[in-house]
C-alpha cells in the first residue's frame, strides 16, 4: 500500500523542539508564562493588532468573543452556513440565536449580498468565516455592519497568516479568533487566539477568560462565572516556533496548492476545484472543489475508494442549519451541495510532488472509471 497521504499535519523542525524543551525546562515559577507573553506580542504584532490573547483553543477564543461583545439571550447573530460547528456553538453558549446565511459556492464564505436580508431588530453580530484559505468580502460586510451598527467577529481559524487586499484576516472587524489546532498551517496540537484592537473588549475578554478574577480585592476572588480558558506555557513554546516560520509553512502550503491545480485542476472534467480570490493573499491551508454533477461516481464513493488507497480526503461539513439544535429561516442551496459534493483534499505539510500527483492521478482514474461503469 502507498504510504498515508494524510489530510492535514505540521512540518516540525529542531525549532520547534528546541522551544517546547525551554518550556518544559524553564518556563516555571517567576517566568511559567513567559511563552505565553511573547506567543502573544508576536502574534499581535505580526497580525498588527494592539491586543491578543491566547487560549486553549479556537473555540475558546471564538466563546470569549461573543461574551466581550456582551451577546446574550434575545439577541441575534447571523452566522455563514458552512463551517465547524464551533462557529454556531460559540453563539449559543451565550444564549443568543444564530440566524444562518447561504454561502457564495465560489469562495465557500459568506454571501454578502444575503446578509442585509437576514438583518433584523434583534440582529447585533455577523460572525463570518475566512473559509479554506479564501477571505471573505470584508468591505462589503464591513460596510453593512456600519449601516445597520452591528458587531463583527472573524472567524480566521483556517486562515493565519492570510490577508484581505492589504490588512491580515481577524484584524479588520471588531474581534478575530484564531485555532492552531493540529490540521491547521500552525499548530499546537491545540490553541487559539483572541485578538482586536479595542482595549475594553480586551480587558472584558481577558477577565472572563480567567474566570474572572479581580485581583485588586484578592488574587482568589472571582466576580462573575468565568472560564479557565488560558494556554499552557508548553503549548505556546510550539505554536511561537510554528508562527516564527508562517511564511515559510505558506510557502509549503502554496507548492502543494499549485501542484493540485496543474495535475488536477485543468485535466478531470468531474471535479472542480476553486481558485483563490482576487482580494485575498491566502495561506492555502487547504484545497477544496466540488464533484460535479457530470461524475457518475458519488462523493462518498470517491472518498471511501480513495480511503481503501491510503488517501485521506474528507468531504464538506454538513449545513449547521440542518443540524438538531438550530433552526433554518432562509434557503441554503449552496450550503447543501458544499456538504453533498464538496471535497477537502489531502495538504499535509510532509507530502511531496509525487504525493499529490499520486493523489491527482487516482482521483482522475477514479472519476473516469465510474464515468465509464
């Protein structure tokens, strides 16, 4: 059998392992955060955020950005369809409501032109997502935010290091949230991180994600029900090594993105892959199309025939409208054929040339083939 073609994983250097051993070894008592601190300044000064906080996870961060903007039961929050669930629950942690909106198919993110519609008294966040190295529209969702004086939460977990035009993703609402989980560009095995560059949605932020403590009456006193939600010093040795080397893991990302789209992309009629947008630098974190409705083999079939291959692809998330606990005002037309027909294919950061051509290859004879049963 051909060796795993993984879906995702990191590229770890003597860095990497240099880092995580200064921690282990010295990032205790007077200096047991001292990773932590420089992940942070780094991370905010590469991203040009005035602050930045680092927690266990991105879900943590995307939690303390609903609870910074005060969101709360009787509010709403319109929320792109397609996305981990994590987006949608961060909502409903705080109570409030999620009002879900198709997605352009072409970039997989938010449909700005039906935003405005999903728009209603109650409506006080868009929470959007930068999805599989594409940025969404943010003039035109940052324009509407203005109009209608609502909040805005970007979700960039699966985009560090990219850019909308000239200002990195996260950075150009009022909060953005970050994962380095283990199939993200830069990985901790987990972490996240909460950025703006307002200072009191920082402080609200900060406080509830350190179970509130109010040091100033005693370093155990807590005034509210707050989180545990801070990294491990460990953990943020490995994802500052990761974040120390982003233009280099993009690099990496965008040979395996270029290799797809020269053995894939112009040769196999069944399967569409997408292209960058023209208003975004991208990480190319992943590479992701469509089966079209031409190929006489399912998606699931292709998935399950190149599993038996070693070839780790994975299809689309499902719709979250769809899902038990949310309900469903508007149609999701292209939501639902992202989950029916999308493909996420393989971009660990050890595969080579010949990996992806061998993945290329067998998803051509696959398509061809079952075009022919």
């Amino acid at each position: 059998m051909h060796k795993k073609i993984a879906l995702a994983g990191p590229d770890i250097t003597q860095k990497e392992v240099d880092y995580v051993v200064d921690a282990v070894k010295n990032g205790w008592y007077e200096t047991y955060d001292m990773h932590i601190r420089k992940l942070e300044k780094t991370f905010a000064d590469y991203v040009g955020a005035k602050y930045a906080i680092a927690t266990y996870c991105g879900t943590h961060a995307l939690h303390l950005a609903t609870i910074a903007l005060n969101l709360g039961p009787g509010d709403e929050v319109i929320v792109t369809d397609q996305s981990y669930i994590a987006t949608a629950q961060a909502v409903s942690y705080v109570g409030a409501e999620c009002v879900f909106v198709d997605i352009d198919p072409d970039t997989l993110c938010i449909d700005t032109s039906l935003i405005e519609a999903a728009i209603t008294d109650k409506t006080k966040a868009i929470m959007l997502v930068h999805f599989a190295g594409m940025a969404a529209d943010m003039d035109e969702i940052m324009r509407i935010a203005n109009k209608y004086h609502i909040s805005v939460i970007e979700d960039a977990c699966q985009l560090v290091g990219g850019k909308y035009k000239d200002k990195y993703v996260g950075t150009i609402g009022d909060i953005g949230a970050y994962s380095f989980q283990g199939s993200k560009i830069a990985v901790g095995g987990e972490g996240g991180m909460f950025v703006t560059n307002d200072e009191a949605l920082y402080k609200r932020a900060l406080h509830y994600g350190t179970f509130c403590r109010n040091d100033s009456i005693s370093f155990l006193w807590s005034d509210d029900i707050g989180y545990n939600y801070r990294i491990s010093n460990v953990t943020a040795a490995l994802i500052l090594a990761q974040i120390e080397r982003i233009d280099e893991l993009i690099e990496k990302k965008k040979r395996i993105y270029d290799w797809y789209h020269e053995f894939l992309g112009g040769g196999c009629e069944q399967v569409r892959l997408l292209n960058i947008p023209k208003d975004c630098e991208s990480n190319y974190a992943y590479v992701v199309g469509y089966l079209e409705d031409s190929s006489e083999i399912t998606r699931d079939e292709l998935l399950n025939k190149l599993l038996e291959l070693n070839i780790h692809a994975r299809p689309g998330y499902p719709s979250m409208s769809a899902m038990p606990n949310y309900t469903r005002r508007f149609p999701m037309d292209n939501s639902e054929r992202y989950w029916k027909k999308g493909l996420v294919l393989p971009t660990a950061l050890n595969l080579t040339e010949e990996d992806i051509r061998f993945t290329s290859n067998m998803i051509r004879d696959l398509v061809e083939r079952g075009k022919m049963e």
